[in-house]
C-alpha cells in the first residue's frame, strides 16, 4: 500500500467514486454521501460492512453498488471480519498470493457503539491493522428509528418516544472516542460530512496509520428520515451539529487530543433542534429541564475536550 | 500397516488436542483465530507455541470471544487463506449465527470441536449437545473416536473443504476430556506428504481489488431461496469428495474410512449404534455379548453430516433390532437425532427393523463396558415387547 497524500480541492479527488449510482438509500441520506466520501478518498480498500441501512441497500441482489471489494458478514463482527481479512492479506501478499489492500471496517452506530463494541475493543486491542469508521446517524435507523448508545439526550425514537411521561430518551450520548482512545491506538477521530476536506484528510491518514494498527474516525452522518426534516437539509444539519458543539470536530494522534474545528461562538442548540421533528418537542416549555441538562452536557463535553487538548499526551 | 504406507509417517504420543494441533501444523493453514474453553483450549495452546516457535508460518488472532474467532476466521477464508478455529460447548453456542454465515458464504473452513455439554448447569465434560445444536447450520460434520481418526480427520478435513465441488466449512468432533486430553499413540504422516496431499488453498471466495466482488449480499424473496438451495446441494456433492479423499488418503495412510463404522456386524441380529469415544467401548461389549452367543455387532458414526443415506439404508435394513445410543437429549421430539436419521433412512421401506433411542453419558457421565451390556439387554427386551414409543435413559436417578 502506498502513502495517501492529503487533499486540498475537490479536483484532487478521483472523478468517479467506486460507490456507484443506483443504490436504494434514502435521498439527502449522510450515510450515502460519508460513503461516497470514503470511497473517493481511499480509491481502493476493502470495505466490510456491519449490518446496516448502508448494508442493506446496496446490495440487494441481484445488484451491488459496489465497485471495490465489499463484504457483509454480520451486525455485530466487522471489526474481527477485518482483522481476520487484513491478517490473511498480509500472510498471502507476503507470499504473492493476494493484493494487500487497506482494510476498512464500517458501521452504524448500532454496530459499533453498542452491539459490536466488545468486538471492535478486541480489534483495538490486538492493533489490528484495520481502519474503522463509524457513521453515525444518533440511532437504529434500518430497524426504524429505536434509540442507541449514540442518541443524546431527549431525542424521541420509537423505544424512547416523547410520551406524556418520560419525554424522549433519559441519558446521554456514549463516548465513543474516550473508549476507543482508552486502547491507545495510533490514530482516533471525529468528522463531519459537513467538513468534507477534514472528514476525507483524516480518512487518508488513518489509511496511512493502518500500517501500524487500528485507525478510528467517528463520522457524522444525519438521517433525513430518521430525524424527520427535509432531504436537501442534510449537510446544513451537519453542520448545526458541529456550530452548536454537540457534534465536536477532533482527532487524536501520538497521544494528543486537538479540536480540529474550533467553535468560538457556538449556535444555539435550539436551532439544530428546531428543524428536526424527533427532537421539536424539546422546545416545548414543559420539557425545558431536559433542554437545560442537554445544553449542560453539550458545555460540559465541550470544556472536557478543551482540558485534555490542554493536558498534553494523555492518551 | 504396509511398509510403503509406513514409510510415509512417524509414530507419535499426543492428546487428542495436541493431536488436532499437530494437524493444523502440518496443514500450513494461513490464519488462526480462536478463543480458549474448556477442553479445547490446548488446541490453540499448541498452535500459539508453533507460530511463537516459527514452526508454523500463520497468522495467529487472539479474539476476545468465540464470536469474534469465527468472524476472523470467515475474514481470512474469504481472503483466501487456509483458517481454522477451534471451540466447544459454550463457544460453539456463541458462533453460532456464525456458523450459518460461514456455511452460506461457502467458506472452506475447518473447525475442531472438543465436545462438551452446555450449560444450565455448567458442566465442563463430554456430551455432544453443542455437536448436534449445530446440526442444520450446513457444515460437513466428523467425529473422531480417539487420536488416531481425529488427527486423520482434521487433515482430510480441509482437502474435502477446499475442493471446488464443495466450499462448504467442516467440524470435526471429539469428545472433550476422554479424546482431548487422553494421550495416545498414533500414526502421524510425515510433513511432505500432508504438504504434497493438501498443497496450498487455491479454491473459493478471495478478495482481489481486480476482480472486485461483493460478499454477503441481501438475497431477498427472489433470490434467498436459490442461495440455499445451491448450498444443499455442495453438501449433496460432499458425498462423492469425501468417498474420493477418503480412498487417496487410504492410497498414502493405509487407514481405510467410511462414513459408518461397523464392528461384528456381518451376522448380527442386534446393533448398537454410537458416535464418538463410546464406540470403541462398545466394541469391547460386544465383543463380550458375542462371547455369551448374542448375535451383536455396533456401529459408530463417523460421517453425520451429511448423513450417509445410502450406506445407512444398506447397512441398518439388516439389522432385526437398532439400539440408538445418544448422547445428547432432545426434549420434547420423538426421539434424538440420530434416532430419528436411521428411522428416516429405513421407514417405512424396512418397517420390520425395529428401534430403540438411549440417552446416557450426558454431562460427561461414565459409560462402561457394563453399562453397554445393560443398555443391549435392554435395548433387546423392550423392542421385544413392543415398548419403543419413548425415549429411554441410561445411568440416570429416577430412570
């Protein structure tokens, strides 16, 4: 595998991504476009594909959208899937027996906060040679709209739903990337399909720290359908996520946390909220402690990524 | 032993782990992956020591769970690699939506399986309650009575795999404990002839970015149907690989298999039927039921899955009496598994053989020579009053 340079402008970009037209996601669908992005910045990888809206629809057979080599094995494996394709690769390449190939592991937020976090652990552990990229859509988006470890606080799904009781769901969203650091791997990030220069950079460069071990970017990917607002309010949604500080932009690399996307003077949340129907009701003055504790975790998180980029190598 | 076959291999005193691990050695597999359990664990002891010693050029996956083991093993299979894995009781139950993967995905993998009992209660000893739980997930099924066959078995093992007609994964069983952790001595071949007889894996699914291919895609109403039935069918064409490997490995062992193993049973009026360790103390029963002028003889399954149809339909319509020994219960069915396999082969074309089904040995409860006797004389008496509509149990309280 050779180096991958960073990008500057589009131009410098392959013209046709190996993610072809045809697919069956959703118009205005993150995922659809983090993967277009994918693919256009590591022209050529494996992709193995947890189970998954992306998964699902596109490859219904007899078609595929895929023009790289692309597996599906189950919801809850990508992780030791990879391993075990970049393990094999590497033996067989060594003998001339296959092509080496970055290995991309890529799943939801169901996948890989929740149901394959045990696993994608083991992988980080082991350091693996994998890159893994999570995108993150804030709930179970292909089963219809439950909530995950990535929802945050008070957003309404149909298993949190905002009842006369219990308005939307009670906790906050996971860290994953405090996890995933916690195993020290050489490369771990946040994106924004928003930020679409930042989101493919780092994917390039977690293909370059891949020869070393584990990469791991966590990728905002919004659900028009999911979070109910309007198809062509996709990337505007992105990037709400990321002036409002809910969504923060970083990366860690040898052991030291930076803010790629600095947010002086963040946006209020309400405007983020105000566009999406699973998260309207947080408006209504009766839910307004909800509000309050979500915009205290947002400062809080915020603060909290601020101290460690300022404490130096603590991962 | 022919001294030409004898020339071709070495002598040699391993466990029935190490024995599994020798094989796998000797196979040059590409990619481990596997996860420790009770009895199986010094399977991949030995493997990690052979990679750490650079006696074998593999990939080795220490995972963080048995799901995880097949999963990485599924990875490096369609990769291209030569992977093996290696599990029992809890760890197979944990693969087990796995195990279905790597079948439907028609990955030549091979799996040695110590077998155990599954939990409630936990118990670590032999049954073969987790071998059958993974009856209809489409993968080729061995048992090993001892060393010897497990070692055999393991190598033929990826040979049948690999071949192009069948792509499809394989276990191979041994009792946890009595096999696994029993040294014994064996005929091992030498290096250069498994090397020769398997050669490197050149067949099945491989990811190349220049043939780029889509794995495990959705097959919805149209399609899913076709998928499997394809896959019924590589298991249809195992039969004919495996007779085939089975007679060139007779060609450089001098060790001759068939899907059933018989014992005494030319003349026999009365068979017993067993899987795995129990069949060699089921010899030793008859041998003595023979002694005292019963007309006994035993037959211990070597080849479950797929199930030799025609060798079973030919060899149990001779019999008068069939007593099924199972380890493992079935709660709520007619009878267990391997019951219900000899009665579907034989009925109703043969309905004047008659069966009985015997649950004993589970959670790794002793069977003896005695205890064998008991279970035939039985076994006799009840058919013999018409009194096989139940399942019976043996060295059980309350029985």
């Amino acid at each position: 595998m050779s180096k991958t340079n960073p990008v500057s402008k589009i131009s410098d970009l392959p013209e046709e991504s190996k993610f072809r037209p045809g697919h069956r996601l959703c118009a205005g669908c993150g995922p659809a476009i983090t993967v277009k992005l994918i693919t256009l910045a590591v022209p050529e990888a494996v992709i193995v594909n947890a189970t998954g809206c992306v998964e699902v629809g596109t490859t219904i057979y007899p078609y595929s959208a895929w023009k790289t080599p692309w597996v599906h094995v189950l919801f809850q494996n990508n992780a030791p899937v990879a391993s075990g394709i970049a393990a094999a690769l590497e033996k067989l390449s060594a003998e001339g027996r296959a092509k080496k190939l970055p290995v991309i592991a890529l799943g939801g937020d169901g996948a890989t906060f929740d149901i394959g976090l045990g696993a994608i652990s083991g992988a980080l552990e082991r350091l693996d040679k994998i890159i893994y990229l999570c995108y993150d859509n804030f709930a179970y988006m292909n089963t219809g709209i439950q909530r995950s470890g990535a929802t945050f606080l008070g957003v309404a799904t149909t298993t949190s739903p905002a009842g006369k009781v219990i308005p939307g769901k009670q906790e906050n969203k996971k860290d994953l990337i405090g996890i995933v650091a916690s195993h020290h791997i050489p490369y771990a990030a946040t994106a924004s399909i928003w930020l679409w220069r930042d989101m493919v950079n780092k994917i390039r460069k977690a293909v370059n720290y891949s020869e070393q071990g584990p990469a791991f970017i966590h990728i905002l990917a919004p659900c028009q359908f999911g979070w109910r607002y309007e198809p062509r309010l996709t990337v505007k949604v992105s990037r709400l996520a990321v002036e409002t500080r809910l969504f923060p932009i970083y990366e860690i690399e040898d052991g030291q946390l930076k803010i790629n996307y600095r947010v002086s003077k963040p946006v209020p949340i309400e405007e983020f909220l105000k566009i999406q129907r699973w998260t309207r009701h947080l408006l209504d003055p009766k839910n307004v402690d909800v509000l309050q504790r979500l915009k205290a975790w947002i400062e809080w998180n915020w603060q909290r990524l601020e101290n460690l980029e300022k404490a130096g190598k603590v991962f | 032993m022919m001294t030409e076959a004898l020339a071709r291999q070495h002598r040699i005193a391993l466990t029935g782990n190490d024995a599994v691990a020798y094989a796998v050695k000797q196979a040059n597999v590409d990619v481990i992956s596997a996860y420790p359990i009770t009895p199986q664990t010094f399977v991949v002891e030995t493997l990690s020591r052979y990679v750490n010693d650079g006696e074998l050029n593999a990939k080795f996956i220490n995972v963080e769970s048995e799901h995880s083991a097949l999963s990485a093993v599924i990875g490096a299979s369609l990769a291209g690699a030569r992977a093996f894995t290696a599990t029992a009781s809890q760890g197979l139950a944990y693969m087990w939506e796995a195990l279905y993967a790597a079948s439907g995905l028609r990955l030549p993998i091979v799996m040695a399986l110590a077998a155990r009992a599954l939990s409630a209660p936990i118990n670590i000893h032999n049954d073969h309650s987790d071998f059958f739980g993974m009856r209809d997930a489409g993968w080729i099924m061995f048992n090993g009575e001892e060393a010897q066959e497990t070692y055999d078995l393991t190598i033929m093992a990826f040979k049948i795999a690999e071949d192009p007609r069948v792509l499809l994964p394989v276990v191979v069983s041994y009792d946890g404990f009595i096999v696994s952790h029993a040294i014994t001595n064996f005929y091992a071949l030498n290096d250069d002839v498994v090397k020769e007889f398997l050669g490197v894996r050149t067949t099945g699914p491989r990811i190349d970015p220049d043939n780029p291919r889509t794995f495990g895609v959705l097959a919805l109403q149209d399609s899913y149907f076709e998928f499997k039935r394809q896959q019924y069918e590589a298991m249809e064409n195992s039969r004919q690989v495996i007779k085939e490997v089975f007679q060139k490995y007779e060609e450089i062992s001098g060790r001759s298999y068939a899907p059933l193993k018989e014992y005494m049973t030319g003349d026999a009026e009365t068979c017993l039927v067993a899987m795995g360790s129990t069949v060699g103390t089921a010899r030793h029963a008859v041998k003595t039921l023979r002694e005292a002028g019963e007309k006994a003889g035993v037959v211990g399954i070597l080849q479950y899955r797929p199930w030799p149809v025609k060798e079973a339909e030919q060899l149990f319509s001779r019999f008068k009496r069939i007593i099924v020994m199972e380890k493992v219960m079935s709660p709520g069915a007619r009878a267990g598994p391997v019951y219900e396999d000899i009665a579907a082969t034989i009925y109703p074309k043969h309905s004047e053989v008659k069966i009985i089904d015997f649950t004993y040995g589970l959670g790794g409860r002793d069977i003896s020579t005695q205890g064998i006797i008991e279970i035939y004389k039985k076994g006799k008496e009840l058919i013999d009053k018409g009194k096989t509509d139940r399942v019976y149990f043996h060295g059980v309280r309350g029985e």
